[in-house]
C-alpha cells in the first residue's frame, strides 16, 4: 500500500512539473498560428506564400494601387552638366584705332546698341593728321569703352562691341560622360528663370591641362536677357529610342535579388523578374520577362513586395 | 514552549487584545505605502545605454559607438549579461544585472564606465541611459491634435510640427514635473528646425561652398557677455546680442564679399521651417498625430502617478494654445481599478461565505465572529509584510488568497473550545468560574494547537517549490507564495496568541453544544455510511484507486498553459512590413488600417507609434507599428457578451485583407514586458557568434539545414539580419586627388547635402530649435540625380559626383544584434511531438558532427528549454524533498511512520477532484492550476492529520479500534467539513468571477475547490478505512 501511494504521489508530481513543458510548446503552437493566419488562405508551405499576393479590387483600389499595360515607348537619356554662356566668338569685336591718333569725337558710349557701320567715334590720325571714323563691324552692344574725346588712340581697344544674339554655352564633359556626347545632340539648357533648346555644336578639348572637354551650344538671346557670364544647368539628350517595351521606373522593385515587377491578372499579382535595358531614369526598357499587353502595377508596387514578403516579418528585438 | 505562549495569551488575554490595535495601527500604515499594480512586474535588472548618432548606419553605429559603449562595460560587478542592436542613428546596449541588483548602484556603475570612455566616441555623440522604469512603466499615453478648422496666430492651420511643438515645450515640461514620473516621451509630429537649403547652381555660379555657408551661419549667431563697467558709481552690464531669430534674420547673414557687394544666405539658399530626419510618427483613428507617454519611476504606485498625471493634465489645459485638444487614450488606472475589483470582490464575498458558514455550522454568533476577525488581522498583518519586502498587491500576489485556508487553523481552535467548554458547562450545569473557564481554553486550545500548527506549517511547506521557480514564473509567482505564506504564518500566530484570548474573555455566556441542523443531518448520514464502508472497505479503496487512475489519465488529456495570461481590457495590433520600408510608406499603410479597426463598433479609440519615439525606450525600425485598441466599455458593445477572442478573430480577418502588413496581436502590459525581456522567444536558439556577418550568415544557414533535418523541428529560421537597401557612395581615390579632393571633402559634402549638418540654434524663448543646412528636398529625395551632384573644387569649379565616387544600391544590414560583446545571428526553431530534451541533445550532437566553424567563430545555445531544463531539474529535487519534510513533519507529529502515510494518501485522492473540476470546466493546466494542487496537498493533509489525531487518542483511551475509528471520525465530522467548506466557499467567488484579471485566478480556485470535496469525501471514508486496515496488527498484538 506504501509503495502504490508512492507512485501515486510521484505521479502527480509528474503532472505538477511536467506542466510548463506542454505549456510552452502549446504557446508556440499558438504563436505561429498568429504569424500564419494572414496568409492561410495561400497554403501552408512558405514556399508558395511568397510566389504571389492576392489583393481584391476594391482593397487596391483603396491602397491606392494602379496598373496599366506595358507597351512601346520612347526612351531619352540625358547627360546633365552645368556651363557658363560665353559670347559668340563672331559675335565679340575689341575695336581698335587703325591709326593711332587723337580722338575728336565719340558717337557710342556703353551699353549703346550700334548698327553695322555705324559711326563709333573720329580721330584724327598722328601721321596723316586727315580724320577718318571708326565704324561698328556688326550690329551689337558697346559693352567696354576705353576711350575719351581728346584722348590719344594708341595700341589699346577702344570699344568692346559684342553681338549678345546668339549667346553659346560652354558645358563641361567630364571624362566619365565624353563618350556619350556627340556633336548635333539636343540640349535643354536651364537658365534658372527660362528653357532653351539648342544642339551641341562642337566639342572642344582644353588645353589648359584640365581634365574635362567643353561641349559648345548656342542660345538665342533676341530679349538679350542672357548675359555672358551666367551659370546654367543643362541636360543633354544622349540618346533617344523607340523601344518596343517600356515600364515606369517606380514599377520595379527588388525582390529576392532580382528586378522584378508586378504583374496584375485579376485579383492576382504576381512577380515576374524581368531583364532590363536602357534606361533614361524614368522608363526602363525590358529586353525579357514581361509581354506586351500585360498590366503592370505601376503605383504602389511596393505594397505588393510587402505582402509577398510580410510572412518573413517579425518583431526580432 | 507552544503552551506557555498559548498559558500566557489566556492569562494576559486583554494584552493580547490589545495588541490587535497596535496590529490594526501598523497594517493601516502599511496599506497607505504598498505599491498597487495591476500584475507582478517581470522585467529583469536592466539599465539600457542608448546613443542617438544622426546620420550613422547600422555598420558605423556598430563599430564607433556600440563597440566602445559594450568594452566599457566588461567586468562590471553583478553583470549578467549584455546585449546590443546597432541600427541606423540609433545604438542601444541593454546591460542586464543580476537578480536583486540595486538599480541606482548598476546605474552609478555604467555612468562611470561612460564617462570614460567619452573622448573614445566621435564627438557630439552622447550616450544616455533610459529612464527608470520597467515594463509597468508605460502608464499613460495621451494625444495632441488640433480641433477641425483651428488654426494657428498666424492663420495656419495646426501642422504635425506646430504639434510637436506644443507637445514639447507646453505639455511636456508641466507633465515631467509629476511626483513618480520619470520621462515623458514624445512621438509623431517632427521637431521644429529651420532649414537652409541652398542651391547647388547658385554656390557653383557664386563660388561658395556649402562649408561656408555652415560657417557663415555659426559666426553669426551667438550673444556674448562682455563683462562689466563702472560709471558714476552705477554698475553697467555690458553684453552684445547677435542672436538670429527670425527666418529674415537668418536670411541676411553675410556668406562672403563679392567685389565689394555683401553676398547674403538669402542669394544662394531658401531659408524656412522645415521638417527633421525623423525616426518615428504617430498616428490616431487614421490622422498622422503627436502621441506623449508618461513613464513611471521604477517602485512607484502606478495607479497613484496615472491619476496625478491625469490631474496635471487638466491644470495644462486653460494654458494650451486654442483649438488644441490634448485626449488622454491610455490611463493605467483604469486597468488596475478593475483589476482591484475584482481582487476586493473575491477576498469580500469569500470573507462573508466564511462568517456565514462559520457561524451555520458553529451555531455560536460570537465564535463565529472571533474566528472571522482572524481573517482581517491577518490581512493587515500580510500587507505589512508585503510592505516590507518589497511585493507589490496585483492580481497575482492576492490571487491565492483564500480566507478559508487562513482561518483553518483558528476554526479547529474554536470549535474544539465550544465543545469543551460546552462540555465543561453540561457537566457542572452552570457556569464555568473564572479560573476553570480559562483553564479549559486552554486546555482545549493546547489539545488541538498541535495538529493544526502542523497543518499549517505543512500549507507553508508545500509552497517552498514556487520559491524555486526562477525567471519569469519566478516573478510572476514569488509574489503569490510570499503573500499566501504570510498570511498562514500571521493566522498561525494569531491562533496562538489572539484567538484563545478572545475566546476566553468573549465566551463567557452560556454554550450549549446546539448541534446545528445541518450537522446533525451529516452526522446522521455519516455514521451508517461510514460503517457501511469499513465493512466493503476493499470495494471502497478500489474505487478510490480507480478513480485516481482515471483522473491521472484525464491529467494528461488536458490542454496546457505556461500561465494564464491576464486580460488587460485594450489589446495592441503590432504591424509588420518588411525590412527597409520607409517612414512615410509605413505611415500611408497605417492610416487605413486604424480606420478599419476603428470601424469596429466595439472600438473607441485606435493609436500607433510607428518607429522610434524621441527617446529610445522601444527601438522599434519604421516598418514596424505598435497600434493601441482601446475597446469601448462592454455594456457599450452591440453585443455585450461577445467573446474577446472573438473580437480579436474578427479583427484579425478585417485587417488581414490590407497588403502588406503582417500582425501580432498583444496586450499593451504583455507587449511591453515583450519588448524589454525579448531575448529568444523560441523553444531553441542557436547563436552563432563571429566577425563577419557573412560567415556568420553562412555558418547559420548550415545550422539551419541540420536543425531542419531534425525530427520534430518546425519554424525553423535564420534570424533576418540583410534587407536594408542601402545607396552608398564609394570615393574613387584617384578621381579625387586628380581634382584636388579628399574623401573627408567628399563625405562631407554627401553627409550635409542629403542628411543635412547642423549649424547652430534658433532661440524662441525657452524654445530653442536647430538650423540646419541641407540641400533641397527635391534634389535630394531624387536618387538618380544625386550622381550629378556638383562637387565643388578648391580652386572654383566643379566635377559631379559620378565623377569622383561610385554609387552602388545595395541590400545591406538593417541591423547588427551582439551579445555579450560579439556579433551574433540566431537560428530559432520550436518542437512539435517530441520532447524538448532529446531534440535538443540530438541537435547539439549533429550540429558538432556536421557544421564545421571557422577559427573565431562559435555557437551558444538558448532559448526556452533552458528555462524548461532548469526548472524541470530543480522541481525534480525540490519537490521529492518538499514531499520528504512533510512526512518528516508529520512523522514528528505522531512519532509513527505508518499515521504519517496514512494522511499522505489524502494528497492524491485530493488532487483527484482538482483535475476531475478542471476537465469539468473544460480549463488547462497550468502553472496557476499547479499553485492550486500545491495548496490542495496541504489543505488535504490538515483534514488528515486532524483527523488521524482524534482517532489516535480515542483509540489509545478506548482501545477498541473499530469504534475509536467511527466515534473519533464522528468528533472530527464537523471541523473537517467546516475547514473544507471554508475553504473551498472562500474560493469560490474567485472561480466563478469573470471580472479584469480573473482568468489568473480561476484555475487555482476552481482546482482547490474541486480538490477540496474530492479529499473531504475521501478523507472522511477512505481515511478511516485505511487506519484500521493497517492498525489491524497493532490491535492483536
């Protein structure tokens, strides 16, 4: 009798402490029930939670996620660099007495727009003592005057006259981008307060020993609001493509490793890791992976990465 | 020694009543000063080191802050051990001390630490210790938002930084000022700054950097004091303002002359109020809002500062700018009112099931009333001593407390004074005299003081195995046993000392043994029944056997718990995305998913903290949201009775159709302890500890593969370290020295141009704010462009940043986790039909077998089932030694083996009802049900040793042994039922109650009870049987 109400005891003791150890295995149990719940509806293995997400109409519409078809499209890559605008070199004439001699009269003073042949201002050469008239080679601005009437005319230039229409940008191309840059490609030039276009001209190396080549455009300057002198960013189109498949940029996502982007069929949306071409920094060419026609979720395509990857996600800390 | 004390309580019985004021005096004392919570607080001894470093990512978080922070540390006395994450601006290292560290000493101990090792860590980076508080701490959270249509002084509508604004210099400083209170954390809105933001075209065209901006700006704006002057006899102060203060000051700062024409910061940048880099959000019902949290000094009395910060909230009001409303959504005090409640409904409906019982079956008013003043003098007695050790009152702590078991020892007491004295009365037929009267007080007191102190000090005993429990049941239950055990020791004295006393100066009238009816009724049932029994005694024990069986088999079948887990009221929903979301994206996805909780019509109110509040007392990334769901009171409810798993199923399915979020559901108290004990929450933890979080990643994808090829293994995973993409920009070093650059020109340009560098103060007032110089939003959220950033060079010009630096996008670590001073990465794994011992012996064996490490690299094992293993090991030696000093007691108490075995058996015929109860109501087993089995054993053997006692003595005076049995077992029928019904009547309101916090209560009341009538039942047949059976030689010899 002894012996029996031992092992009783003993038993119930074995009830008593082997208590947590069911316990604590039915809370992970549990817990893992909590984690699973949300993607029950797509099977048990992780394997096939992850290949796509089901998102009714109605929710993305409310989560604010929008697709379109993927289709041809036009691809620009630009180049953006910053130059100074310079005046044109035909454009610029520093005036000088042909005669050095003593001037008599002065006809344009600064900032005085001057016709071609217009009268500049008289002097009376030293030699011949005859007055003869310096005239404006083009029509321009004074820009510099150097000169006074009853002065002597020497060697010096005594007007400046620039020809502020066209002006030209001298962009500078950095090693890193002179391949791409051509002569008679398109440049959208940003003078802070107007757009212009224009085409590269020419490529012109330094000599100064800088590294950098200078790319050359002109700029219309009729209003003559520009002014030699001044900063400007500019863009410049390096290459622009018909390409028979295009996404938007912000359709891509990255999703184990690989670009993918979202495919929508229904309810469904699946991932299809696509290979990627060109780029312009907006569109994307796609060389494979993606079907003209098929509707790609461009607007808040990373809700969908999310919920491909939320079963992964827990609080760790 | 026992009766000269019991002599002296009689004889000097107005003393000792009067020493029931002193008790009164004290114990009401004591209730003013004991700390009131709503659960045992669990947190460990922790003081967390955080170093907010703006700008840094988890690797150089890791390396120039956490590292240097960590080394300080070694060697610290009582460090048990450390653990960091390194994120991005933000390192926090949690230094755990050992159990029953002094928290202000380990504080003193790392301020020190820190202090040296200052000059180590990059300059401006200042590592801060939290606050002192523990996972209670969090007891007050309240928001701030603006009324519809509000708008500012100047016209505008309230923005979230006009919010913050309010929130930080308004609310904050008045609420910081609460006695108890120790921080007042802020989250959401963005911190006031003003920005610079220049344009990289006009510092290129102007020849200005953005280094001379900076330094503009700091040369600009400081106040000097410049001493004092006499004059006439009078003193002059002399100082020179140079403060900016308004956006149009900053406007005007002078960078740099250009022939001779001042260039201001106005030409080459926008000067305005901005937003911060922020690293958390807030957000209510759906709208982006400012959340402030009140922390509660670690020991403080939750309830009480919940309330003073709840009054202090309505002094701020009237000085709050109009149309800002500030809503408390969080009061502490709720919760723990509740949890009181309920606690103060079971102790009082228990406490007057008791008198009544007690004077039903005592049929003597005043008895009964003495026996009941036991149970308020021994609660006074408890609280003084939980006042003094330290244990705070919650539902755990007074969830074992029945008053019946307390009052056992005085019921024995009294009721065999009314039969003596009784007794005495019948034999003389008048009044006892003086002198007799106390004579037999005390001679009936000392005939039965005996068994029920040993009673008594066996209840005590068999709570020695919860003083063992360690870790977290050690918290939770210490408390319990600590409380239940006082009381029984403060009864025990009392029924020494105070109960003779009163009987001797209270009993004085007449007593007639008036056999209550219904004891009558019992004894007349009883006796045929008992004799009954010893005449089929072998069929008797049979089926006591069988039913044991049975119920050892229906013990198995039961479901299990670790501990029932306490229901708060309000739960919180923690949402997941994945690693890398940003802030914003974590924000939009958050707002419909509070609207559709918030649809709910069982919610009232729906919060989120998203991300890291201002100090990082939870470094929660962006991608993940605590959401608070505050429910409506149930009578509010459509459905008033609806179940709260329901609620939480339905929930679950609303927010379960929004892409993107993953969930956990929790409880704010539950979450928080989460939070601050985290380690490895699974079954197993394999850490693999190294340099290189490549190999490590390596080594424990290994580990991973074996743990799965381990039978019994599910949920087996790497810990996820990657997947924070990360855009760096690697310096080309030749490109750099060929234009005459250096990195540090280089990251310079980088750090301030997208992160921004901080370029002084704005004084408002008090208020001061940061100016901060930064490149403009659209450039820098533009990432494409970000190559064609203009550096610029020493000598005018510039190259753009493709051109000197390579860009790479890349994932990268979104967080580095170390332990104890080195690196690690976990694999995690959870058993399912398989013991835990085995898988994780076979594990370790196959993992030293099969993976083989690099030098420098090792793994440590944890998790649960080390908890498990411990406590397995230790109750495997502490309750078979628990078992053997019962015996021993009870051996000493009969000097007979064989008596001694006899009252054991009660113990399993006992626990018998407690499982058969449990299966009944359809209740698991856990750690609260073992609390109730533990108190059952000894309740089992009171009834049995008193029992046994009488039969013993009967037997020896008579020496018939068959009669002895039946007429000792008669005496003893009404103690026995009263201390059984008292007891198992005390806890019934506690089995029966529904009320906040009575789901921790329930199992160990409704096993007690249960247990209780199984061991009544059986000690009054199975007892008696068992005696004669084996007294049967003793009596031939």
């Amino acid at each position: 009798m002894k012996v029996v109400n031992y092992l009783l005891i003993l038993a119930s003791v074995y009830v008593l402490t082997a208590g947590p150890t069911h316990a604590a295995e039915d809370d992970h149990s549990d817990d893992s029930h909590a984690h699973g719940d949300v993607n029950e509806e797509r099977g048990e293995h992780e394997e096939s939670e992850s290949t796509h997400a089901e998102i009714s109409a109605e929710m993305a519409e409310q989560a604010g996620i929008r697709s379109k078809a993927a289709g041809a499209g036009i691809l620009e890559r630009t180049i953006s660099s910053y130059g100074r605008l310079v005046p044109n070199p035909d454009g610029i004439a520093l005036i000088r007495a042909r005669f050095p001699g003593q001037v008599t009269k002065i006809n344009a003073s600064l900032g005085d727009a001057v016709k071609a042949g217009e009268p500049l201002a008289s002097i009376e050469s030293n030699d011949s003592l005859q007055p003869y008239t310096l005239r404006a080679p083009f029509a321009g601005t004074v820009i510099q005057r150097n000169i006074n009437v009853g002065e002597l005319a020497g060697e010096q230039a005594l007007f400046t006259i620039a020809k502020l229409d066209p002006l030209w940008v001298e962009l500078k191309i950095f090693p890193g981008q002179r391949r791409e840059i051509a002569p008679g490609q398109l440049v959208r030039i940003d003078t802070g307060d107007a757009q212009h276009e224009s085409r590269i001209s020419h490529i012109v190396p330094q000599n100064s020993g800088s590294p950098y080549v200078i790319a050359r455009a002109e700029i219309a300057n009729a209003e003559e609001l520009l002014s030699p002198g001044r900063l400007v960013s500019a863009s410049i189109v390096v290459e622009r493509i018909e390409v028979p498949l295009v996404i938007e940029n912000r359709a891509l996502q990255l999703l184990d490793e690989s670009q993918v982007v979202f495919v929508q069929e229904g309810n469904s949306f699946e991932p299809r890791p696509v290979e990627l071409g060109r780029t312009d920094g907006q569109f994307t060419e796609i060389l494979s992976g993606l079907k003209p026609g098929e509707r790609y979720v461009v607007e808040n395509s990373y809700l969908i990465k999310a919920d491909i990857e939320k079963s992964s996600v827990s609080d760790d800390d | 020694m026992i009766d000269a004390i019991v002599r002296l309580s009689v004889e000097r019985r107005y003393l000792m009543l009067s020493l029931i004021l002193v008790l009164i005096g004290v114990g009401v004392w004591s209730f003013q000063r004991l700390p009131i919570d709503a659960v045992p607080d669990i947190t460990n001894v922790q003081v967390q080191i955080n170093t907010e470093a703006p700008g840094y990512s988890p690797l150089e978080t890791e390396q120039r802050i956490t590292f240097p922070v960590e080394t300080a540390l070694y060697g610290l006395p009582s460090l048990s051990y450390t653990r960091s994450l390194s994120r991005y601006g933000l390192s926090q290292v949690t230094v755990v001390f050992e159990e029953g560290t002094d928290i202000y000493f380990a504080r003193n101990l790392i301020n020190e630490r820190l202090g040296a090792i200052k000059s180590v860590l990059p300059p401006g980076l200042e590592p801060e210790m939290g606050p002192i508080a523990t996972g209670l701490g969090e007891i007050f959270m309240y928001t701030v938002d603006a009324a519809p249509g509000a708008t500012r002084e100047n016209g505008e509508p309230w923005d979230a930084t006009a919010l913050r604004e309010v929130q930080d210099w308004i609310i904050k400083p008045q609420l910081a000022q609460v006695p108890g209170v120790i921080e007042i954390n802020s989250i959401g809105g963005y911190d006031k700054q003003y920005h610079v933001t220049p344009s990289p075209k006009k510092l290129l065209e102007l020849g200005v950097s953005l280094e001379d901006l900076v330094a503009a700006l700091r040369a600009n704006n400081a106040n000097r004091g410049a001493g004092y002057i006499e004059r006439n006899g009078q003193q002059l102060l002399v100082r020179s303002p140079g403060q900016l203060k308004t956006i149009g000051d900053i406007e005007q700062v002078v960078i740099a002359n250009r022939d001779g024409v001042p260039l201001r910061v106005k030409d080459v940048a926008e000067v305005a109020i901005g937003k911060e880099l922020r690293t958390g959000a807030a957000t209510r019902d759906g709208v982006e809002t400012v959340i402030g949290t009140a922390m509660m000094l670690m020991g403080e009395n939750s309830r009480s500062v919940a309330r003073a910060v709840s009054e202090r909230l309505e002094d701020i009001r009237p000085s709050l700018p109009e149309g800002i409303r500030v809503e408390a959504v969080y009061d502490r005090t709720t919760l723990v009112d509740k949890a009181i409640a309920t606690v103060e409904k079971n102790l009082l409906e228990g406490a007057l099931l008791v008198i009544v019982v007690l004077f039903l079956l005592l049929g003597n008013l005043r008895a009964a009333l003495i026996t009941a003043a036991v149970i308020p003098l021994s609660m006074l007695a408890t609280i003084t001593g939980m006042v003094r050790t330290g244990v705070s009152a919650n539902l755990m702590s007074l969830g074992a407390l029945d008053f019946g078991l307390i009052v056992d020892g005085a019921v024995i007491i009294v009721e065999n004074c009314i039969r003596r004295l009784a007794g005495s009365q019948q034999a003389t037929g008048a009044r006892l005299p003086l002198k007799e009267r106390l004579q037999v007080v005390y001679e009936a007191t000392t005939e039965v003081i005996r068994p029920s102190l040993f009673g008594v000090a066996i209840i005590t005993v068999v709570y020695i195995p919860i003083f063992s429990l360690t870790g977290v049941e050690g918290k939770m239950f210490h408390p319990m046993a600590a409380t239940v055990v006082m009381a029984l020791v403060s009864a025990m004295v009392f029924s020494l000392t105070i109960v003779p006393a009163a009987v001797a100066v209270f009993l004085t009238g007449r007593i007639r043994e008036k056999e209550s009816a219904a004891i009558s009724a019992a004894k007349g049932i009883y006796r045929p029944a008992l004799e009954l029994a010893l005449k089929f005694r072998w069929p008797v024990l049979g089926g006591a056997g069988a039913l044991l069986a049975v119920c050892i088999w229906l013990a198995t079948t039961l479901g299990s718990e670790f501990i029932p887990q306490l229901s708060e009221g309000d739960m919180t929903v923690q949402a997941l995305r994945i690693p890398g979301t940003g802030l914003e994206q974590s924000i939009a996805m958050q707002k419909p998913l509070e609207r559709r909780i918030k649809a709910f019509p069982e919610v009232d109110k729906v919060f989120s903290r998203i991300g890291t509040p201002e100090v990082a007392t939870d470094p929660m990334p962006p991608n993940i949201a605590d959401s608070f769901v505050i429910l409506k009171p149930r009578e509010q409810w459509p459905n008033p009775d609806k179940p709260r798993d329901e609620l939480i199923a339905e929930i679950q399915a609303a927010v379960g159709q929004l892409p993107g979020n993953n969930y956990e559901f929790t409880q704010p108290i539950e979450m928080r302890f989460n939070e601050l004990i985290s380690g490895v929450r699974a079954d197993l933890g394999i850490k693999v500890f190294g340099d290189d979080l490549d190999q490590m990643l390596n080594a424990a994808n290994v580990v991973l593969e074996v743990v799965e090829s381990v039978e019994g293994a599910t949920d087996a995973r790497v810990e996820q370290i990657t997947g924070l993409p990360m855009l760096s920009v690697h310096p080309k070093r030749m490109a750099l020295s060929r234009y005459g650059l250096t990195v540090d020109d280089l990251q310079d340009l980088v750090a301030a141009g997208v992160g921004g560098e901080n370029a002084g103060l704005i004084y408002e007032g008090d208020r001061r704010f940061q100016l901060v110089v930064r490149l403009p939003e659209v450039i820098r959220r533009d990432v494409d462009s970000l190559a064609d950033l203009p550096v610029p060079l020493p000598g005018g010009g510039y190259v753009p940043l493709s051109e000197v630096a390579a860009l790479e996008l890349a994932p990268a670590p979104n967080q580095i986790s170390r332990e104890n001073g080195k690196r690690r990465v976990v694999v995690t794994a959870n058993v399912r039909d398989r013991d835990l011992g085995g898988f994780v012996e076979e594990i370790k064996g196959r993992v030293r077998q099969e993976v083989d490490l690099p030098a420098g690299y090792w793994l440590d094992y944890g998790g649960t089932f080390e908890q498990l293993e411990s406590a397995s090991q230790r109750l495997a030696i502490v309750v078979p030694v628990t078992l053997a000093i019962i015996i021993a007691l009870l051996v000493m108490a009969f000097r007979s083996l064989k008596d001694a075995l006899i009252i054991f058996s009660g113990v399993p015929l006992a626990l018998t009802g407690g499982v058969l109860l449990l299966w009944l109501r359809d209740m698991p087993l856990s750690i609260s049900a073992g609390v109730g089995f533990i108190a059952l054993s000894g309740v089992a053997v009171l009834n049995g040793l008193v029992m046994v006692a009488f039969i013993r003595d009967l037997w020896h005076n008579q020496g018939d042994l068959v009669s002895a049995v039946v007429e000792g077992a008669l005496i003893r029928l009404r103690p026995v039922l009263m201390t059984a019904l008292v007891a198992s009547l005390g806890f019934v309101p506690m089995a029966l109650n529904t009320g906040t916090g009575a789901e921790v209560q329930r199992p160990l009341a409704t096993v007690v009870i249960g247990g209780i009538i199984s061991s009544t039942l059986l000690t009054l047949f199975v007892l008696p049987i068992l005696y004669t059976l084996l007294h049967r030689q003793d009596e031939k010899v």
